[in-house]
C-alpha cells in the first residue's frame, strides 16, 4: 500500500479475489481511501472478485488498474442487492479524471442491475477494454446519466474496443445509452442487444437497442458494431436539440428493425448526422428519420424513411424506390446500378454561379455539348469544335423579343452554308386558316 504515492491495491484492504469471498466492502475502502488522497490508482489483480452489493467510486480523479479483460473479472454473487456493478457516484459537480485503461470483465451473472453506472462524467473520462456479459435485458451495460447539478450536460467521454452482450430473455434496454452528453467517441465498441446468434426469425427477442443516445451532442462512432437488436442505434431529442452524430465503419448484423432511428419531441430537431455506409451481415435495418435535418446518409439500398418534418437532408441510395416520405423535402442521389447507368437527382438539380453557369455533356463519339445561362438571360446550347478549340452556338432562347418574333434562334443550312436566325411570325392565316407561318431569313 502506497496511499501517498497514490497507489492501493485492494489486496492490501482485505479484498481476496478467490472466487468465491465478497470482496465488496474491501474494494469500497480502497475507494473511500483513494478519495481522500485526492485520486490515484486502485490496482484490481487477476483473479474474480465477488461482490454483494455495487463497487462504488465515490470522487474523481481515480483510475482502476487491471491485469486484462481476460483475467480480471468482476461477477456478483447469488446474494447481490442493487442495480449497479460499477457506480461512478457524483459527489461533486462533475466526475474528472476516471479512467479504466488495462481491460476488465464484469459478468453480470443476469442480476437486475447496470454494468457501469456513470452520474455526470465530465471530461478526461474512458474506458477501454470493458467487457460487459450476461447482462440483464432491462438493464444497460454502459449506463451515462447527468443528475441535478451545477453541470447541465456530462462530456468528453472516450470508450474504446468494449463490448455488451445482454444475456438470454426478452428487454427493451439498451447496450450503451447516454442521457445529455456531448463530446462522445466510440471506438470499435460492440453491442450485442441480444444473446449472440439469436436468429431474425424470433422478432420478438430483438427488443433491445445497441447504441441510445438522448438530448447528446457531439457523438463520434468510429469501427464499432451493432448485432441481434430491434434498433442499432437511436439519436433523439427530447429536452433540447439533438446536434452532431457521425457514424463511420460500421457494421450492422441481424438488425430486426432499424439501422438508425431519428426522433424529437415537439419543436426539438435532429441535426447534423452523417452516416457513412454500413458494412451488412444478415441484416442492416432500415433508417427510420424523424424530425432530422442538415443531415447526410449513405443508406445504399436499405430502405429510408423521411418523415414529414425531415427536410434539408441528402440521401445516398443505390435504389430511388427505398427512399420513401418527404422526399421532395430533401435531396435523394441514386447512384448508377444493374438496371440502371448514371446517377438520378430527385426533383431537381440547382447551379448557383456567380455569371454564366454552364452544363456539359461528353460523349465519347461526339463533340461535346455545353448548355451555358448567360448573365444576359439568353439559354444557350453549344457545340465544341475539337479543332478549333472553340464553343459554336447551336440554339438559343431569348430572354425578350420584338412583336411578330419567337424567342428562338435556330441553327440552318442554306446552299451549303451553315446560318443561325431568329424565327419570326407571319401574318393571320398565312399558313392557313387558323395558323401562322414561322420564317427564318433566306
């Protein structure tokens, strides 16, 4: 024991880590301890540590030291009264400095309780390397919550190569769930919502959710995984706005329902979520987007639908006919596929130049065409000369013309001699009763 130099293991606080002995109130003494000192390290040895009641740690500044995720470990015992196994307790505004850097195992031996229950982590926070099993299909595995406090929202929270798997029976809880975080990075962290392998066709057991973010801000999702749940991940809002989630090399497998769900209560929106494509593995979901705007999905032929208060968004899909909703509300680009060569905008496609925009169209056995807006309102359409280097016009619009005249001027050929002339009007019945000839000059 060197309390001074701040280290304690719990070894030196009567902890045995044999398998079988309640380690629990050793364990809270080297707690209570390392608080006092003002932080430091409680060293966790190889070995289970049994407890009947949750670990808590009570201040900040205090950083668990473990053997590894294979040979420390953590299971209650039959007698186990609580609803957390780790409690970081909020003693004072806001839990700095805790970290869990060499891996851990906590079997949560499906007792009624949280794997990890964090009140008000507030910067310098991570773990890495927790393995959360057996849990509990009520209950969470990675459980962040603000309570009343001078700090209104948790943040800077890193998690990194974690995993929950919820054990057998049938929850709504979620793997990993934050309630008003901001600045959130997960990295390569795998949520199994369900028993692994627990097959699509019993809908009913994939009722839990990977990943639940609610009134967050600032979520990074970097390499990790969604398996065996009703929903991969849920980003909502319902005190305030929900604003920045980007989710990058994901993996999605045997997802019932949806991929990503948006969602906000009254006025609140969603903002600013970019999902890049998801890896599939037997089922990736669907994007179900509700009250979302300012956003990008790569949904590639997963189906997709935007809700009447969706708009501002773009969608990337491999299959226009899955995008389904407020589409004229967003930008829908289909990307060329087996019955299909190009990319198709929905609606519309919008230039904004500062003078003369233009559109050009190649084709490898043609001259190019370019169709160029001048800033004198003529439309008009252009052919390339390869060897002249020049743009000739072919066709023209204009934005005004003279009485007895068409807005049109049209490309023709005259004694072997190429001429361009405004088209004009003729006189009542001049090609008929009821019509009038159109003229271009000799």
């Amino acid at each position: 024991m060197n309390i001074k130099a701040g280290f304690i293991n719990i070894l030196d606080c009567d902890a045995k880590v044999d398998g079988y002995s309640d380690d629990t109130e050793g364990i809270n003494l080297a707690m209570k301890m390392m608080a006092a000192n003002g932080g430091g390290t409680v060293i966790f040895p190889a070995g289970n540590i049994r407890i009947s009641s949750p670990i808590i740690i009570p201040d900040s500044g205090i950083r668990i030291q473990t053997a590894s995720s294979y040979l420390t470990r953590i299971t209650p015992l039959d007698n186990f009264e609580g609803d957390k196994i780790l409690y970081f307790k909020n003693k004072r505004d806001g839990n700095k400095g805790i970290h869990i850097d060499d891996g851990l195992f906590i079997n949560c031996n499906s007792k009624k309780a949280h794997g990890i229950y964090v009140e008000n982590g507030y910067d310098q926070f991570s773990f890495r390397n927790v393995e959360i099993r057996n849990l509990h299909p009520d209950y969470v595995g990675f459980h962040f919550v603000c309570e009343q406090s001078a700090l209104t929202v948790g943040q800077t929270i890193l998690l990194e190569n974690c995993f929950v798997e919820h054990g057998s029976g049938v929850g709504n809880a979620a793997c990993y769930s934050f309630d008003k975080y901001q600045e959130i990075n997960l990295i390569g962290c795998k949520a199994f919502a369900n028993k692994a392998n627990t097959k699509l066709d019993k809908v009913s057991e994939l009722s839990s959710t990977g990943f639940q973010f609610v009134d967050c801000r600032g979520v990074t999702m970097t390499g990790c995984s969604a398996a065996f749940a009703h929903n991969a991940i849920v980003f909502t809002a319902n005190t305030r706005n929900a604003i920045g989630l980007t989710v990058m090399g994901q993996t999605n497998e045997s997802i019932a329902d949806k991929a990503l769900k948006t969602d906000a209560v009254g006025t609140l929106k969603v903002s600013h979520v970019t999902v890049l494509p998801i890896r599939a593995q037997n089922g990736t979901g669907k994007y179900d987007l509700n009250k979302l705007v300012l956003s990008t999905v790569f949904s590639s032929n997963e189906a997709v639908e935007l809700n009447a208060s969706s708009f501002q968004n773009m969608i990337f899909t491999a299959l226009k006919e899955a995008v389904t909703g407020s589409t004229s509300k967003n930008t829908i680009i289909t990307s060329a596929n087996a019955l299909k060569n190009g990319t198709t905008f929905n609606d519309c496609i919008e230039i904004d130049a500062d003078e003369n925009p233009n559109i050009v169209f190649k084709n490898k056995d043609q001259a190019m065409i370019r169709v160029n807006y001048k800033n004198t309102g003529e439309l008009v359409i252009q052919k390339y000369d390869m060897s002249t280097k020049i743009w000739s016009d072919t066709f023209k619009i204009l934005p005004s013309f003279a009485n007895n005249y068409t807005g049109l001027i049209v490309p023709y050929r005259v004694d072997g001699v190429n001429k361009m002339g405004q088209i004009k009007v003729g006189a009542i019945d001049s090609a008929g009763t009821g019509h009038r000839a159109l003229m271009i000059p000799n």
